[in-house]
C-alpha cells in the first residue's frame, strides 16, 4: 500500500554494482606548435571534440604505449572494472533479486481513521553493458486495526498493484565513459556514479519516458577504491541545471510539462546508522562509506513520476566492494522509507 514501493529507484543503485565500475580509457593528446614554438589547443569539430576522435580526460598523461596501458589498468582497479568492460552490450552482466525490510506507513481513510498497512518489496534488477531493467512488486502484509482488513484492504492492494512495475535505464555504454568529461558538470568524475541517458518509466499505471541533454548520476558504484571517492566527490558534489525533456507521459504529475530542469545533490553522510526493522525493533547499519544522494527534478512528486526517489542513501563496504544497504526515502513524494539489505 505504501508508495514506497516507489522504490523503483533503489534498483538503479544495483546496476552501479556492475555498470559503475566501467572506466574510460584514454590518453592525452600531443597539442600543436604554433609559429613561436607554443603549443596551441588542437581544433574542435562543431560538437566540442577533437577532429581526430573522442575529447578524453586527462585520467591518462603517458605518451608512452606500454606506459599507458600501466595508467589504464591502474584506474581500472581504482574504478573497480573488470570483465563488465569488455561484456558485449546484450550480454548479461548483473541480476540479482533483493526484498526490503517491512514498509511501515499510516494512511487517514474514511470511516475507519488511522490504517497503519505493512508491506514489503521485492526487487529485481538485471543489468547489461547498455541498459538496466529493474522490476518491482510491492505486496499488502498487513492492516491494522482489525477493520482495515476488510473495509480497506482493496484500496491497500489498489496503492500497491500502482506502485509495482518495470523501469528500464539506458547506460551510457563503458566505450563512451571516456566522453562523459566533455560535460561541465562531469568534470572530474571517472568511476564514482553510474551515468544513464534515459528512462523509460512503466511503474505505479503510468507511463513515462525522459532523455537527459547531460548523463545523469543514477546511482554510486560500490566497486571504486576509497580515494576515488575522496577525489570524485569528497564532502559533496552538485550536479546542477540537468536538463530532461521528457517524450511522453501519462502521469498527472507531468501534465503539461515537455522539460524540466533539475538538480542532484550528493554527501557525505555517517557509514553506520540504525532503521526500523518494521517489525517494532532496530536494525544496525555498518559501512566504511556512505552517500545520500537527493534529486530535485522539478520537486518530489515529479522526481518520482519520472522513475527517480527523491532521496536515496547507499552504504559501501570496501572490503566486498559492494553495497551493504541502500535506504530509498520517498516520503516528500507522499511515500514512505524502504530498507534494503545486501547479502
């Protein structure tokens, strides 16, 4: 019953497990001599990249062949690759199944007053080298008081049927990491995030399908050394005026809107925190690192309309490179918390 199922977002986490860990792989390029002996920027084609191929980070300065490939299996060990850079697209590189903790929300209901409704769900996520489809199904445990179960149990099942559903994320293809610093916000940034281009959002009835102008930061990758992060991210780090033009919707909290401009805001926040196990008792959360990403794509009700929770936090182990929770906040949308635990 309780939207936060919603947390068809906590699946874009699990697609940074593997997708994330893609470095680019590049080199720095000799620039011209001018007639006085300086060197000159080479020339751009109309796009911002140089005539001769991708523009590349400057990750890689070795003009020296056996040196940078020194350089780019060092980064790809920062970044955490593996044989997910070299996956064929359609190649399945990632599926796992998670179930969150109970989902414990309060709902005001006619005739009856305060229904306190506990829920769980589960998700699946399957990742290849181009796209992550993430499906969800959000199921009615519970409802109390007693006459919930029968006067409020079809509206129950009703929320939480509309809050199941598949969304599917294009990646921004490994070969193509090397691109992402042609975009002012991704400065920088190499092996941190999980950079998509699209969504196509089929959850809670309504359809939704969006391109973002800049690679949006889906989710963080568990899988890069703990200096990147210091680097990438440090205390925080804003992605700002990302652009989204959105191509069809049905969801009335897209109505009438063709474009939105928005904003994602990532910090650093305490690796070790203690949640509700829902069942009444706590529930200890340890980490090495932990992040809080809030996403502001023109308010909570259209972040969430358009695939996104308006709050996601992620716990990293570096020992497993891998998440240990992640916690999908999509209360400001008119949702609740949801809890999942990483085996």
């Amino acid at each position: 019953m309780t939207k936060t199922c919603e947390v068809n977002f906590v699946l874009i986490l699990c697609m940074a497990v593997v997708t994330a860990c893609a470095a680019p792989v590049s080199q720095k390029r000799d620039g011209k001599k001018s007639k006085t002996g300086a060197e000159e920027p080479e020339e751009q084609s109309e796009d911002g990249l140089p005539e001769d191929g991708e523009k590349l980070p400057d990750d890689f300065t070795s003009e020296d062949p056996g040196k940078a490939d020194e350089e780019i299996q060092a980064l790809l060990t920062d970044c955490g690759g593996g044989d997910a850079i070299s996956a064929a697209p359609d190649k399945v590189i990632y599926e796992r199944e998670l179930q969150s903790l109970p989902i414990v929300t309060e709902r005001q209901q006619p005739l009856i007053g305060v229904v306190t409704a506990t829920s769980d769900s589960t998700l699946a996520i399957k990742v290849t080298g181009t796209r992550t489809e993430q499906t969800s199904k959000v199921t009615v445990k519970s409802l109390t008081p007693a006459l919930a179960a029968t006067l409020g149990r079809a509206t129950a099942d009703a929320e939480a049927a509309a809050n199941s559903g598949k969304a599917t994320l294009a990646n921004v293809p490994f070969k193509e990491y090397a691109t992402l610093n042609q975009h002012k916000q991704w400065e920088g940034v190499t092996c941190a995030f999980v950079p998509v281009t699209s969504i196509d959002n089929q959850r809670g009835g309504k359809s939704t399908k969006a391109t973002f102008a800049t690679p949006l930061p889906s989710s963080i990758s568990p899988k890069a050394s703990a200096k990147r992060y210091e680097e990438e991210i440090g205390a925080k780090r804003v992605f700002s005026d990302i652009k989204i033009k959105i191509s069809a919707s049905d969801h009335p909290d897209l109505k009438n809107k063709s474009e939105i401009s928005g904003n994602i805001t990532v910090e650093k926040i305490d690796p070790a925190t203690t949640v509700s196990d829902g069942k009444g008792g706590k529930k200890e959360i340890k980490s090495d690192l932990a992040y809080k990403i809030t996403y502001d794509l023109g308010g909570p009700k259209a972040t969430f309309a358009l695939g996104f929770a308006p709050v996601v936090s992620y716990y990293i182990s570096h020992s497993k490179k891998d998440l240990v929770a992640n916690i999908v906040d999509t209360t400001s949308a008119g949702g609740g918390i949801a809890v999942f635990l990483h085996p």
